[in-house]
C-alpha cells in the first residue's frame, strides 16, 4: 500500500475518448514534469460520487495550471 508521498507504481490504463482506444502511461504526465491526481470514479448513480467528482473538477488547482486536468 502506498503512504503519503510515496510514488506511484509505474501503470497504463485505456483512454477511450475520441471514438478510438488509446493506452496512457504514468510516466507520459510526470516525465513532462506534470502532477497526476488518480481519481476512481464508482457510479454516476449515487449522488455523493456525482458531486465530489464535481467538486474535484472546480477545484481551483486545476485551473491554475498544475495540475493539469485529463479527464475521459
């Protein structure tokens, strides 16, 4: 289990926004010196994940620059 200011574990996931399938690295975002914030998204059911996930995207971090949203 990670603690707090361990790195992440080197990951790919699928991104399929576009209409096509693409894979994404960890490393493609910090090796360009970029913060990733990894959020797990359960249902769009339940109220209370619709909006902390709207709180998260407001957050004004994410519009200052750093880090940078990647959202599909």
């Amino acid at each position: 289990m990670l603690e707090t200011d361990d790195s992440a574990p080197a990951f790919e996931l699928p991104d399929t926004a576009a209409g096509r399938i693409d894979t994404h690295t960890l490393s493609e975002y910090t090796d360009r010196g970029w913060s990733v914030v990894l959020v797990f998204y359960p249902f769009d059911i339940l109220l209370a994940c619709t909006s902390q996930w709207c709180s998260l995207r407001d957050w004004s971090l994410f519009r200052t620059g750093s880090p940078k949203p990647a959202t599909t």
